[in-house]
C-alpha cells in the first residue's frame, strides 16, 4: 500500500517536505529497514529527511510513547532545524 501511494508522486513530488521515516517490525533485528528503503524512497521524491527514521519493534508497540520519546530527543532538534531552514527559504522565495 505504501509503494502504491508513493508513486502517485512524481520525480521531487515532495520537494520542500521534511519527512520522517516510520516503521514498525516484529524483530530489532530488522532496525536498518527504515533506513536502508524508506529513506532512499523519500528522498527520491524530493523530501528532505533530517533525522534517523523511528523503527519500533512489535513488544515496543504496548509502550509507543516510550518508544516515541528514547528517539525524539535526538530527533526533534533536527526537525527543527530542518523546518525552519524550510521556513526560511520560502520567506526568502516570497519576498
């Protein structure tokens, strides 16, 4: 469902979007999924992605906020950053 829902996208269709890469897995095992094929695929499309992806395991679901927090402390700063820059060239671009 993803792939079909991405590709309605064309070539930079998320161009001045900060993405971030979610996904959930059965096993930590597969941790680098998020980072390895989401990543790239939004990427391709044109959005900007900051910050590691959030990879949460099927035993950390019962606890998603904790799971949630332990990567937006690193996260969320580079979020920021990233909006703000996004921020700043649209007003730039306006002007």
């Amino acid at each position: 469902m993803l792939k079909a829902f991405l590709d309605r996208y064309g070539s930079n269709g998320l161009a001045g979007t900060v993405a971030v890469p979610v996904m959930t897995g059965g096993w930590a095992g597969h941790y680098l999924a998020v980072e390895v094929h989401l990543r790239p695929v939004l990427v391709e499309l044109g959005a900007t992605v900051p910050a590691r992806g959030l990879y949460v395991t099927e035993p950390e679901l019962g606890e998603v906020d904790a799971a949630i927090a332990r990567w937006a402390v690193a996260a969320v700063p580079l979020i920021r950053g990233a909006l703000a820059a996004h921020e700043a060239s649209d007003t730039a671009s306006v002007v």
